[in-house]
C-alpha cells in the first residue's frame, strides 16, 4: 500500500489530533488505481512552520486553516500556488468564513471542508482528493506517451452536441423503418421527443454564440448609455410564456430613477435573460420571481430572487462552471445548455463586476450582480 | 441492464432489444444503476460513460464486476474520440483500469449493438 503525506495546518492541537485518529486506518480504493492509498499525517500549527515543512519535504496534501496566528492560510496557499502546484489543498474553515473559503478554491484551492467537519466528511474529502491526484498522474502518464486527453471543452461540447443528434436519429430511424406501427399517429410521442431535443440544441448553440461574442475583441463592442429596466422588462417578454405555463407571478420591481450603465447592450441582455430565464426555468408551479434593479454612484446593481428548487452550498460552489448543470429528480426535466451561468459570470468579469448566489434547497435562489461603472472600472484597472 | 441518463436513448435501445428478443431493465443514473445491481443479476450490462460524473460508467463497469465478475459489460458513449479523449480497449493498460469489455461509441446501429451484444453472450 502506497501513502500519501497529508500535512495539517491548524493552530488547534484538537484538528491535527483528530485528523490523525481519523486518517489512521483510513485507506481509499479507487477502480481504476492497482493499489489502495493510506495516509502518513504530519502537523503544523503556523503558517510558517508549514512553510518551512513544504520546502523541505513537499507533501502530497495539505489541509489548510485560513486564520493562523502568524502569516495567513492565503499566503501558505500563494506559496504553494507558485512552487509546489502539485500539492493539493484543501481549506479547513469553520461556517462563518465559508465566503473566504470559496474564494480560495478560486485562488487554486482544490476544495474546502467546513469545521466542525464528522469523520465521514473528512474521509469523503479524502477518497475525492487522492482520486483526483490518481487522475492527474495518470493523465501526465498519458501525455507522455504522446496521448492527449483533454476531458475539457471540447470533449464534453461534442457530447453535448451529439448526444441529441443520436436521440433525434435514431427516432428517424424509428420511423423510416416504420417500428412503431404503420401510422403518423404511432409516432406523436417521437416526434414530440425531437423537437424537445432539437429545441435543446438551439439553445445550446445560441448559448456557444454568446460565448464568441463575448470573448471575442474589445473593439467589436458597442458601449452605450443602456438603461437596465428597458432590458429587463424585454427579458421578462421572452420568458412570458413558459411563465404562464407555469402560473408564475413575476415581478419587476421598478426603481424610481433610472438604472443606466455604460455598457454593450448585448451584454447587458446575456446576464439580464440568463438570470430572468433560470429563475423561471427552476422555479415551482405558481412560485414567484422578483426583480430589483438599484443604482448607485458606484454602480448597477441587479437582484433577481426565485421561489424555485434552490441548490445546497456544494452545488452552489460549482455553479459558474462551464457545462456545470446541476444533475438530480428535482432538475431531471428541465432543458439547458449548461452555460448560461459560465457566461454570465465571464460577462460581469470583463466589466469588474461581481454576482454572488444565495440558495436554500426547496426555498429558492438569489443572485445579486454588481456592474460598476466604467470609470470606476477603468480606475480600478489602470491603478493594479 | 441498460444504464443512461438520456432518456431518448434509454427509449429507443430498450425499445430495440426488446424488439431483438431481450428483457431490459433500465436505470437513468449511477445511483440507480447500484439499486438495481444490489437485487438483479444482469446477463449483461451497457453504461453510459458520463452521467453525474464524468466517469459514472467507469465507477459502475468496475463496481459491476466486483459483485458480478462474469457479467459481460458494454460502455457506450457519446465521448468522441475525434477530439481527443482516447479511451479505448486497445492498449493492455487501459484493459487493465477499463472493466468492461467493449467500448462503443453511441452512433453506431442498433442493429450493430444486437450483434455486439450477443456476441458477448457468445450466442
């Protein structure tokens, strides 16, 4: 059996204790890995000591607490980040600083794990991390020998892509070779499924078009004085019938002055109906959808809530990634593309904005965009 | 035992090997998969490669063939090779870490797949 050094970085004694009891006989098998992993914990009670003990013998993981008495959690990971990129850490936090935890997984944090964590939470956050480490080896193993595995954009777009073309083609295999009897009406449930997926893959690829338009060049931009009620009203017109469908009661709350951003109003439309539509899509029948819109010197900021099936934290984290969709009973039927979101967060990006998420499972969802405005922003960049 | 979250294909392959003479039971997840392998022996199994993660089917394959070793097992999927991801059967070392024994790619003809699958039951 093979170990992995896991090296603790907590000021409390009672965190490196406990993970050594727990670890200690803890061994993950993975399918695909020839032999099980255990693992060797050591201790560090500051940032320092940690620092000193990755130059010395890098370890495989490192568990991190953000608040240490000396130098901070986010250093030691910077540290790591630029010199030791194989090591993976994971944040040790307690609830109330989740916020900082999140953002750490975006500064190359692999995960986090809140404290009070039970011994199966720990364990779970191992078997993840070593299967992850397996995979990483073995795709370097594979890129050696001159393999290339690029489970990325590509491959999980053309699984998108063709995963409908299969079902509306072998739905017209169906009927060429007259399967299901010798009448159209045999067929109604087959038609009546390709259209859906065909639908499915419109939206997919008016999704990707986005995507282009915005990474594509800063001078096809147009920017302009946009007010941001005209766009979210024209939102709310296009989801307007799948919201009656749905007996929602969708509310736009307008403001008494008017929100105006300088800005291309294709963007502003991306966020505006990504946002509207998701809340409609994921909302239950009769729910409620409610839009604010407030304007600062700073800023715009939009706000729209939802009455819908909510998503719990984990969920929540993962949300912004490209193809995320949030897989389970409560989702099964809802159509997307899987992108709506990761495009959304790149188009607040490009203009140092920020969207932020709170959502409770079966009580619904809210997400809040701040977009400031430009010479704030031009400011901001040209200072860092 | 036919495992795949997308329902349209579920429909039409069970709709196909039902024609072709088989029993089908189905299961559109991972997680349903291990229901379904907890009280029914499959004579053969076909998974999907990704449904909730990207390697549900390998998980399953390999999952399947500890509890039943004899099961033939079928990955189909949507993954294409033409961009890269290169999984297959070819080299002993994939063999080794992919349980299952036929890796297909989900366009091919039903027909194809009735032949595929009862060649693994060696009828």
């Amino acid at each position: 059996m093979k170990n992995l050094n896991v090296l603790v970085v907590d000021d409390e004694p009672g965190i490196c204790s406990g993970v050594k009891r727990i670890l200690k006989n803890f061994t993950v098998s993975y399918p695909f890995m020839d032999e099980d992993r255990g693992f060797q914990v050591y201790e560090s009670f500051t940032g320092e000591e940690a620092l000193d003990f990755i130059k010395q013998s890098p370890p495989d993981i490192v568990l991190l607490d953000n608040k240490l008495p000396g130098i901070q959690g986010t250093e030691v990971l910077d540290y790591i980040n630029k010199n030791n990129r194989d090591i993976i850490v994971m944040i040790i936090t307690s609830y109330a600083s989740l916020e900082l935890a999140v953002k750490a997984t975006d500064q190359g944090a692999y995960d986090f794990i809140p404290k009070p964590f039970t011994p199966q939470e720990l364990k779970s956050a191992m078997e993840n991390v070593t299967k992850n480490i397996f995979l990483r080896s073995m795709t370097k193993r594979l890129n050696k020998e001159g393999k290339e595995v690029r489970f990325q954009f590509l491959s999980v777009l053309s699984h998108e892509l063709k995963s409908p073309l299969n079902a509306v083609e072998g739905y017209l295999r169906m009927m060429q070779e007259r399967q299901a009897g010798e009448q159209l009406s045999d067929y109604q449930q087959v038609v009546e499924r390709s259209l859906q997926r065909i639908k499915g893959m419109r939206t997919l690829i008016m999704d990707l078009l986005d995507l282009t338009k915005i990474q594509s060049d800063e001078k096809d931009k147009q920017y302009e004085q946009v007010n941001l009620a005209d766009i979210a009203r024209s939102a709310i017109e296009s989801v307007n019938p799948y919201a009656i469908q749905k007996e929602l009661d969708i509310r736009f709350h307008e403001p008494d002055q008017p929100v105006s951003l300088y800005s291309d109003p294709n963007d502003m439309e991306i966020v505006m109906n990504n946002l509207v539509s998701n809340a409609v899509k994921y909302n239950y029948e009769g729910g409620r959808v409610d839009i604010h819109l407030e304007g600062t010197r700073e800023g715009a900021r939009i706000r729209v809530s939802d009455t819908g099936i909510g998503m719990n934290q984990e969920e929540t984290a993962r949300l912004f990634k490209e193809f995320v969709r949030i897989k389970n009973e409560k989702t099964k039927n809802i159509t997307g593309s899987g992108l709506g979101l990761s495009i959304v967060k790149q188009v607040i990006d490009l203009y140092g904005g920020d969207i932020q998420v709170k959502s409770e499972p079966e009580k619904g969802s809210t997400f809040t965009v701040f977009l400031p405005t430009k010479e704030e922003y031009n400011a901001e960049t040209t200072s860092s | 035992m036919l495992t795949d979250d997308d329902v349209d294909y579920l429909f039409q392959m069970r709709f196909y090997l039902e024609q072709s003479g088989f029993r089908v039971v189905t299961a559109e997840s991972q997680k349903q998969a291990e229901e379904v392998l907890q009280s029914t022996r499959p004579d053969l199994a076909i998974y999907d490669l990704m449904m909730e993660t990207e390697d549900s089917g390998f998980i399953l394959s390999y999952k399947t063939r500890r509890q039943y070793p004899d099961v033939p097992i079928i990955i189909a999927t949507a993954v294409a090779s033409e961009t890269g991801v290169s999984f297959s059967l070819n080299s002993e070392q994939e063999q080794k870490w992919i349980k299952a024994d036929l890796y297909l790619e989900k366009g091919i003809r039903k027909e194809q797949m009735v032949k595929e699958i009862n060649k693994l039951l060696n009828r």
